[in-house]
C-alpha cells in the first residue's frame, strides 16, 4: 500500500493545480456522518459537508443501500435516447418540493456549474432577450458559461477570455458591509438602484432574459441580503418580463432548513439550480423550471450523456427521502439556532467576530481587524481554520475572511458541541 508521503508526491505530480483550491494536508481515508477518518487513522469534525455535498453526511447507510442495488440493477443508459424510472420519479420529486403554484419540469446534468449554465440558456430561449444579470463575488461554477455568470476572483477568471457576452455583475445587497464595501445604504430603493440605472441608462429592461441570484450568497462570504431586498427584486424582475432565478446548489436540499432557500422570502422562483447535495455527493445536477420556460429548448440543446445517471438519481431519490425521514429540515433549523445562539455570543466576547449570520446549518462568522470598520481579517481567519484542523475539525474561510460553518445535518448534538467548543479553544487562543 502507498505511504501518505508517496500519495502526495503523487498529487504533486499528477493532479493539475487549478482543480483544488488547497487548504489543508487531508488525505482522507474514509468518512462517515459527520466524521473524516485521515490515512493515519486521525478522526476529524467535518464542518464543511464537502462543501456543503453531502448535507445527509457521509455515506449513510440509506444512500448506499440503494446506490448498490441500482448498479446491480443498471449503471447507466443515457437519457438522451431511453427512460429509466428513477430519472422520471426524481424529476417529479424536484418539480414537487420546489416551491411555486405553477406546473414546472426538470432536467438534468452533473455539476452545478452546467445547471447554472443551463439557466442562461433556457432563460435565453424562452423571453428571445440576450442579457443575464447576476452578481458580484458570485461563484456560479466552473464551465465557461457559469464562470462567465461569476465575479469572485481574479485567479477563477485569468486568462481564460473571451467570456460568455451579454453577462451583467451589480453589487450583491450585502447586510452586513452595504453595497461596495462602503456606508450602507438606508433604504431598499438605494439597493435596488444599480439594478434600476442599469435599466435606465444602458440595459433596456426589455433586452433582460433574467436575474440569477443565491438566497445566501456563499463562496462569496456566506453574505445575507438586506431584509426586504429579495422581494422586492423579484417583484422589479417580474414588473419587466423579466425571469428571476435562483442558484440554489449550495443553499438548498435542506442546507437553510428548507427543501429551496427561497421559501424564507416569500417568491416563486422561476427557474431553480440544484447540485452538491443532490445525490449525496453522487455527481448529479438539475434546473427546475416552470414548464413552458423548459419547453422552449428543443433537444439536443441541453444533453449530456451521463447526466440523470440511474445510480445518481437513485441515491438522489434516497437522499430525499432520509431527508423527510429523519427530518433534516426540522433538524437543520434546530442545529443552527444552537449553533448561532453560541456564536452570538463569541460575537460579543471577541473584538474580532464582526457579524455572525445564515440560516439554517449555514453559517458565516465574520472576522474583522476591528468591528468599526469592518476590515476582512483574511490572516485571522486561516489562523483559526489552521489551529482548528490542529483541534480536529475542518473549517475553511471564504469571501477571504468567512469561517464557512455548514456541517453535515445529521451531525450530532455532541458532535455539534464539541465542534463548538473546539472553534471557542481556538478563538480563545486567538484572543491571548
Ligand atoms: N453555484 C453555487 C452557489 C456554488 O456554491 C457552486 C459550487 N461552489 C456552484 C454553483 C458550482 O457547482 P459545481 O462545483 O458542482 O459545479
């Protein structure tokens, strides 16, 4: 058997860099629940869920149950020339816990970057417009189309252009910096207004196909909008024909403690993303739609030849299905507020927590040189991830100084607490 050492080597060998954003020295083994067992047989606290892939944990029984009996059953046939059922019982599954009172179809892919290059195109096709308007520090994926849609970081986007034209960034409403980084704004209408000069002086809303936008903007910081702003851009969107959709891969499934993350704001979205945590870390994607928006392509328009593969959609199916079973809504929900309850309170006691926010087992810390001016504390926050992952549990920042708290949502309460008080040793230290 290869040695941790040789492994690595390996890696720096054979594993071309730009595919792993590189944190800490984990060779994992294996992982169950919320446990990751390294290649020393050192136990760590996942509190990053594989980036929020695998929200029902790490290989639950359930999962893999009916992942092996669908590959005794059948690998794959494409769907771009057959049926299978448990492609047509997911597909009907999504269109049902996706929010909206109106008759809607699925597709699939395989990531979540070709859903949310899927929303551009059908979004496209079904208003005739050219322009999609999305947001900055917005991660949307890694496909020309979805990384066109993103602006979170020079290094995603160097020397890769030409980009996907039409492709529109405004500021994301950010609760807790305001727009640009600079004094908040007071009111809605001040976040709404780069949106609305857009219209007026250079983007006729007719030439709009659509907004895409995330409930919780994620790699971005795990930004929350300002109360009020999701509303009342939906409402603008559809005073103008113009779609609103929503990249759901990271926030939703249960991640917020709702199947879509748009059910915290009152809106019918008209075209949904999902990913990630889809098939429980199986490769699976979808866009949900209303359905005379996802009949406007013809086919081949949106293929892929192992998209919707039978043992992805039966472990997305069993995915679900845990999900309602062992409650992880309700459990996602309570998780959180236990965990935000505590990190209110780290809020309070460190001169370096800034904001704590989310919803759900979503949450963001926020840390800052000082509270007053609210400076990212990038070194800080890699402080306290690589002290942590000394502790035993992983952690990552993102938007440069975000501790991306998002664990599995069947971790456990003991598990949640000794999580808790590992980032409170470490903060502590910090403190001294
Ligand atoms: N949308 C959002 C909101 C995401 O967080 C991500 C992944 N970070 C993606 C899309 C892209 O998903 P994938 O990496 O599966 O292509």
């Amino acid at each position: 058997m290869a040695t941790y050492e040789e492994l690595m080597e390996k890696d720096e060998q054979y594993f071309a860099k730009a595919g792993r954003i590189s944190y800490y020295p984990l060779l994992i083994d294996h992982a169950k629940g919320a446990t990751l067992v390294n290649f020393a047989g050192k136990e760590y606290i996942d509190l990053l869920a594989s980036a929020s892939a695998i929200n029902v944990g790490h290989s639950p029984k359930k999962v893999t149950d009916a992942i092996k009996a669908q590959a005794d059953k059948m690998v794959h046939y494409t769907p771009a020339y057959m049926y299978h059922e448990p492609a047509i019982k997911l597909a009907e599954k999504l269109c049902e816990i996706t929010p909206g009172q109106f008759a809607k179809k699925a597709t699939f892919g395989l990531t979540g970057s070709d859903a949310c290059d899927g929303i551009m195109k059908y979004a496209r096709a079904y208003t005739g417009r050219p322009n999609i308007v999305t947001f900055q520090n917005a991660y949307h994926g890694s496909t020309y189309g979805s990384i066109s849609m993103s602006a979170i970081n020079v290094k995603m986007r160097a020397k890769m252009g030409p980009f996907v034209p039409n492709i529109e960034h405004i500021p994301f409403p950010d609760n807790y910096r305001g727009m640009y980084g600079q004094a908040k704004p007071n009111s809605i209408e001040e976040y709404l207004a780069p949106f609305k000069q857009m219209m007026e002086t250079y983007l006729p809303p007719e030439e709009i196909a659509c907004v895409v936008i995330e409930t919780l903007q994620g790699d971005g910081g795990l930004l929350e909008p300002v109360p009020g702003y999701f509303k009342a851009l939906y409402d603008l969107c559809h005073k103008h024909g113009i779609l609103f959709a929503v990249d759901d891969v990271q926030q939703g499934l249960g991640r917020t403690g709702t199947w879509c993350s748009t059910e915290h704001f009152d809106v019918e979205a008209d075209l949904v993303a999902y990913g990630k945590s889809l098939a429980g870390g199986m490769p699976l994607s979808a866009i949900v739609g209303r359905k005379e928006i996802m009949d406007s392509l013809e086919a081949p328009a949106h293929v892929f030849t192992t998209a919707a593969n039978p043992v992805c959609c039966a472990a997305s199916l069993a995915t679900l299905a845990m999900i309602e079973e062992d409650n992880l809504l309700q459990e996602s929900t309570r998780k959180g507020k236990i965990a935000q309850e505590r990190m209110k309170k780290w809020k309070d006691e460190y001169a370096f927590i800034g904001d704590v926010r989310g919803m759900g087992l979503s949450i963001g810390i926020d840390i800052v040189t000082d509270k007053k001016s609210k400076t990212k504390d990038s070194q800080a926050a890699l402080k306290i991830c690589n002290r942590l992952f000394e502790r035993g549990a992983v952690l990552i920042a993102i938007g440069e100084s975000v501790l991306r708290f998002q664990p599995p949502l069947v971790i456990t309460d003991q598990e949640l607490v000794k999580a808790l008080d590992l980032i409170e040793e470490t903060m502590n230290e910090l403190a001294e």
